[in-house]
C-alpha cells in the first residue's frame, strides 16, 4: 500500500520545514557515539560481506 498523493505532499512540507543539520554537527554527535563517518566505502566491511554463505533455502512441505 503506498501513500495517497496527499501525504506524500504532506511529508515533502513537513521535510521542507525541518531544521538541516550541517557538516559540523554531524561530526559532533559522531564525537559522541564515537563513530566514523564517511563517504567512502569500508573496503573490510564490503569484504566480510562477501565471505558470507547465503542462509540455506528450505522447501516448503
């Protein structure tokens, strides 16, 4: 079920109305939670990612 034209217009008004958070404050809460931002892919994580098995498929009975 996708949303009526409505509130989708709506949701871009109240988008348009929020508060944007910049580039300093973004890494502020990074500080925080100790966190890495970036742009860039982490190659390791993309790595593990491959090294991974598909969970196995079972049939249904």
């Amino acid at each position: 079920m996708n949303p009526s034209p409505e509130a989708r217009e709506w949701g871009k008004r109240q988008a348009a109305r929020s508060p944007r958070w910049t580039d300093e404050k973004w890494n502020r809460v990074a500080v925080i939670f100790t966190i890495t931002l970036s742009t860039q892919p982490d190659p390791q994580q993309e790595e593990s990612a491959d090294r991974q098995a598909p969970a196995p498929v079972r049939e249904a009975a």
